[in-house]
C-alpha cells in the first residue's frame, strides 16, 4: 500500500485572514528541500535521486539555493528530520538564506526491479507565511510506457525518474507575481491534508471528505466543508480527523473545496482552496483505427502485422484500458491493458496470450476505456484477417468454339486477391494469351487458337503469378491445365452406366 507525505508539523494550508500588513513581493529565489524517502528504498537510492532532482531544477531555475548552505541551515538548527520542520523553521529558511518559497515533497515508491516503478509528491510552500502556493503528483512504471507487444518498456529506473521529474514539475507556473502580504495572527491548528473519495464522480454519486489538521495550541471544535451551495458537517473521529459525506453537485465541473473551522470561544477560521472535486457527467469519447486487417504473419517482412491507434477524442482522465482480440467465436485470444494514458499505438503480430501462432481466420478486435469518474465505453469490433496460406489456384480448360477455347478459373482462399498475371501455353511451348490485373480473378479466361491444331489432341499449360491482400504469393511454371471433355463423350459414358431396377 502507498504511503503518504504528512507534510510538516505545522505548515500546510494557511487560513485566509482580515488582518494584513502593507509587505508585498513575488516568488523568485527558491530552496530544493530533500525529498522524504517513504519508498523503504536504501539511501543510496534516496541520495541519487535527490542529486538527480537538485541539478534539474537548477538546470531550469538558476535562482535556486546552493544545496550546501541548505545543509549548514538544518546543521545549525540541528534539525535531522525533514518531515519535522515546523512554520516557524520555513520563515527562518526564508529570512536566513533569502528564499521566497521552497520545494518539499515525499519518494512514495521509488523500485528499480524488472518493471521500474516511481511515485513522487510535491509542493511549493510560500516561506512568507508557510501557505502551500502549488503541489503536484506523478506515478508511472515502466510499463506505461510499452505498446502491445512490450516494446517501448523502460527499464531503467535513471531513465523513468527523468521522466517522472519532468513531469512532476511541467505544470508548475512561470510565475508567481501575484500579490502576497504576510499575516501576523496565526490560527491554533492548521489542514495538514483533505482528501475527496473519489476524487473524480458522476455527478449525484455519493463522495466521501476526509481532512487532517494539525494542532497548534488547539483543536478545532467544529469544522464544515463548502463545496458548491452545500455546507457539509464533518464528524471528528476523537483524533486528527473530521470525516463527512454528500452527493456530488450534479453539473459537471470542478469544485473547489473550502472549509470553515471554529475554535475556542467560536472564532471562524477559513481555509480556501483546499482541495478540488471534479464532476464528470461525460463518458469517454474514444477511436481506434487499424493498418493492415490482412496480415500473414509469417516472418517475411511483407504485413507481418496489424497495428491499432488508439484515440482519445476528447481530455478526459482516465482510469483504465483493455484492448481485446477475440475469434469470431467469441473467445478470447490477445488481450492487453494499462493505466491512465492510451498507448501511440498496438501491435499484433498473430499470437495468442501465451504467445502461440493462432490459425488463420477471422478475429475481432475491440477497445474498452474507463474514466476516472466510473464510465465504461468501447469502440465498435474492428475485423483482422489472419492469412499464411498462399492462394489456391486451378484452370481448367473449358469449351472449344470455332477457334476460341476458354479456360475456367477457381480459387480458393480467405484473403482477397490484389495483383495476377496468366499466361497460357500450347503444348509447343507457344504463348496463346497473357492476362493480368489488380482486382480478383476472372472465372473465364478466353484464347484464339490457331486453325491447325487438333483441339482433340492439343494439351494446353499455364503459368501464373498471384498475390492476395495479406501478402501471400504463389507462382506456378507450366502446369498441365486439365483436359476439357466433350458432351457426347459425356452422354456415351452415360449410355454404359449400371443402373439397378428393382
């Protein structure tokens, strides 16, 4: 189970207040805090990815405190523990090394085995007066990042904390040049966390509030959460929790969650911007196009295999998807599934989950979205021909009329055919006619013949060359096309034929 950051003793959401000074200013140089190892990693591990996160900032931020004075601050202070740092610590931070704000955030999971796995939270707390001023999270593995058939996975955890960095701090703003004035009455207790369950609903669905504080010189005797219109009592559970339930407004949006706290003698506390419910009424809208629905996976380098682009039509946050290919049965064959982001794109190379060749055939292919807010949808099936056989092809020669003979043309096979080329032959080795095209074969093949011979007697070969839509080939060189019969024979056969009569 993932564990949680408590983000200092004493410093997390500050409650909005009447009384301000005049001081004003904007967030420019900033201290990269250590990140709390919550992950059971070895420190090694900690040590390196708070290098690895120091010089990237720095890389993107030149206004950011050398590491080393940081280190003499907490030395002096003897302070050890990252996670004890107190409000009265951060304005000290602020004031001793000039720092405006400070990054501080938690290794959730930090796991560098076969599938690499990085869980990181942040924030960025004001050093004015403490108040949280941006905050983020990331989690991927490695697995996110591999398409169908696992390739794209990454393995290295150097390389997924790069990217699990980057992405951690790609939201954080340009700026912060708003206008910030220092508070000189600080509440009793201050919001360590809030948290909605789920985060994300239908509207009307029942959500459920949990809120943490931190007790200062006193607990809060009551406290209610704003969401909308509604004023929500939350319960305390004798401890460091209220907890409250409600329905979720009913148009889709994002709410942002405030809350009111009393303390001693009824005093009103507010805290804004604590958190945010997003309601989503709209289920996923969701595409997947396919290149190459014949294939013949057969190694030759020619539609070796089908590949499927999923599309999420319209931003929505997903919660999962599954991608399943079935026989025309019903059965399942392939399947795969992943996180929150789609994959560019899938790949079937003509293998079953254990990774057996399937036989050739129809298969059905379909992709299946969930949102975060509970959706489920699907596409329509889209078809894959699986086709390693190459055509089957037989001419037969057909009736004589005048100095015209036809010849009859059969084929079997699943795969459509694009491209062939007939030549016919008389026994000398003549070339009667050639045919060709890029569309089915004809049933009838027509050719002149010379008035010299002896269509009694004559023998006629062909020679082809046929390729279907999957990629199959065949070629044939001089096959003795079978012999066309005349109806009287047929009729004289019949004359001798044994017939019972009872």
């Amino acid at each position: 189970m993932k564990r949680y950051l408590i983000i200092f003793i004493t410093l997390l959401f500050f409650p909005l207040q009447t009384s301000w000074s005049e001081d004003i200013r904007s967030i420019k140089t900033i201290a990269i805090i250590p990140f709390d190892n919550l992950s059971g990693e070895n420190y090694s591990t900690d040590f390196n990815f708070n290098d690895f996160l120091y010089d990237y900032f720095k890389s993107k931020n030149p206004d950011v405190v050398n590491k080393n004075e940081l280190e003499q601050f907490f030395i002096k202070r003897r302070i050890r523990n990252i996670s004890s740092i107190s409000r009265s610590t951060v304005r000290s931070l602020g004031e001793a090394l000039s720092v405006d704000a400070i990054i501080i955030g938690s290794i959730n999971e930090l796991s560098g085995d076969e599938n690499p796995n990085v869980d990181l939270d942040v924030q960025m707390i004001d050093t004015l007066d403490s108040s949280i001023i941006w905050m983020n999270t990331v989690s991927i593995s490695g697995d996110d990042f591999a398409t169908f058939l696992g390739i794209g996975k990454i393995s290295s955890i150097e390389k997924l904390v790069e990217i699990a960095v980057k992405n951690l701090f790609k939201g954080l703003p340009e700026n912060f040049d708003e206008k910030k004035e220092k508070n000189t009455d600080l509440p009793p207790f201050e919001i360590v966390q809030t948290r909605f369950y789920p985060r994300v609903v239908k509207g009307g669905n029942e959500t459920a509030l949990m809120v943490e504080f931190r007790e200062i010189t006193c607990k809060p005797e009551q406290l209610y959460a704003l969401v909308d219109d509604m004023k929500i009592p939350l319960i305390s559970d004798g401890g460091n929790w209220f907890t409250g339930s409600f329905q979720s407004p009913g148009v889709e949006g994002t709410y942002i969650l405030q809350l009111h706290a009393y303390g001693e003698f009824d005093t009103p506390y507010i805290f804004d911007a604590m958190a945010s419910l997003v309601v989503d009424n709209t289920p996923p809208l969701i595409a997947i196009t396919l290149h190459n629905a014949f294939i013949s996976p057969d190694n030759d380098g020619v539609n070796d295999h089908a590949v499927f682009f999923p599309n999420l039509l319209a931003t929505d946050l997903l919660k999962a998807w599954r991608f399943e290919i079935t026989d025309k049965d019903g059965k399942l064959i392939r399947s795969a599934e992943g996180g929150e982001e789609l994959p560019c794109r899938l790949l079937w190379r003509g293998e079953s989950n254990d990774f057996k060749q399937v036989n050739n055939g129809i298969y059905l292919c379909q992709l299946f979205v969930e949102d975060k807010a509970g959706h489920e949808v699907s596409t329509d099936k889209i078809m894959v021909v699986v086709d390693r056989s190459a055509p089957e092809i037989e001419i037969v020669m057909g009736k004589i009329e005048k100095d015209i003979i036809s010849f009859d043309v059969t084929c079997n096979n699943i795969s459509k055919i694009v491209e062939w080329n007939i030549a016919i032959y008389n026994q000398n080795d003549e070339c009667l006619s050639t045919f060709n095209g890029k569309q089915d074969l004809p049933a009838t093949l027509n050719c002149v013949l010379n008035n010299s011979i002896d269509d009694k007697k004559e023998k006629f070969f062909y020679s082809l060359a046929v390729r279907d839509v999957a990629g199959n080939m065949l070629n044939v060189e001089r096959q003795l096309a079978t012999l066309y019969k005349p109806d009287e024979l047929i009729e004289e056969k019949k004359d001798f034929e044994w017939v019972d009569d009872f």
